[in-house]
C-alpha cells in the first residue's frame, strides 16, 4: 500500500497549504466554519488515515469479514473507507433529522460540526502512529494498537466534554447527553470494535 502512503501525504500537504485558515478555527467555540471543499476533504483525510491504520495493522479485522475475504489489503483500505463515508453521511443526516424533529436545527448544526472537529484533529494525531505502521513494518505490533487506542480515548473525552458544554449551554439535561453519546458515538463504536478485535461486547 505504498502509493497509499504516499497520496496521504501529498493530501497532508495540501490541506496544510490551503487549509491553515480553517485549522486554526477548529477550536473556537463561536468560529463560523461552513463545509467548504478544502473542509470536506480534510474529513475525507481524517477518515483515510483510519482506514489505512485498521486495513495496515494484521490484528485488527482478523480473520476478515465474509465480505472482505480474499480481497488484498488495498481492497480492504477502500471497502473501510467507503464504509466510514457513509456511516459519517448517516450520522450527518441522522443529527440534521434531529434537529428538524425537535426544531434546534442551530444546536444540532454545532454538534455536528463539534464531532467533525474533533474527529479531523484525531485523524491528524493519528498521522505519525500510521507512517510508524508503514514505514517500519510494525503490522503486528500490539503497541501500535495501544498507542492508537489512547489517542482515540483521549480525543472521545475530549468531544465528551465539549458536548457537555453544547448541552448544559443549550439547558438541555444530562439525561439527553448520555442518551446522545450512547446512540451515535458509543453504541456505533462498540459495533466497530467487536468487528475490529473480534470481542464480544
């Protein structure tokens, strides 16, 4: 997958040349970011490096899914990609929905774009732990999974306690955030890692 690697970094260096404006906005709370293209696909980024990671790593999706068997590890890296666009789509839509339904379409709106936010930095703070992967072979090493599983622990908490803030400034109760974290960050993960480590949750 070395040519992989290889449009990672072109595409890295691209958003950092025209994307430095919108990555220093991420984290101010008032910044009024919209999904320009360079935007999308800084996403679309984040979301490559964590399909490279799972499809690179020989102890995640082991043994392959039904649906992947016999496809080569290229394969598996757009099968997991184009899985993550839609369930980022689906999420997308499923946030919007909710807010048309309870007529918070603003609220909603900041949520999502908090969790893309997040995400982004993620996929960005997973860049050296995916090169070390490539670059120095280490496809079976449980440390890599650790490193990443800290990472990803550390940015969920993070996103956690943003949302807090969105929900208790909102005067929404502590019971519709964990109904939120559970219904589209920790019930979808949990799915995910089973498929991933092979755990029954």
């Amino acid at each position: 997958m070395d040519y992989i690697v290889l449009a990672l970094i072109v595409s890295f260096c691209i958003i950092l040349i025209f994307a430095r404006d919108i990555l220093s906005m991420l984290f101010p709370e008032q910044s009024e970011i919209r999904f320009s293209y360079i935007y999308t696909f800084t996403y679309l980024f984040a979301l490559a490096v964590f399909a490279y990671f799972i499809a690179g790593h020989n102890a995640l999706l082991s043994p392959l899914p039904l649906v992947m068997k016999h496809m080569t590890k290229t394969a598996v890296f757009f099968t997991l990609l184009g899985f993550f666009c839609g369930w980022a789509l689906l999420r997308c839509a499923l946030i919007k929905s909710i807010g048309w339904v309870i007529d918070q379409n603003a609220f909603t709106n900041l949520l999502e774009r908090t969790g893309s936010d997040v995400f982004i930095l993620t996929g960005f703070a997973f860049l050296p732990i995916s090169f070390v992967l490539s670059y120095t072979g280490a496809s079976n090493s449980k440390g890599m999974i650790v490193a990443a599983g800290i990472v990803f622990f550390l940015s969920f908490l993070f996103y956690a306690f943003r949302v807090l803030k969105l929900f208790l400034s909102a005067r929404f109760s502590l019971f519709f955030w964990i109904l939120y974290l559970c219904t589209l960050d920790i019930i979808p993960m949990g799915i995910l890692i089973h498929f991933l480590v092979g755990t029954r949750l």
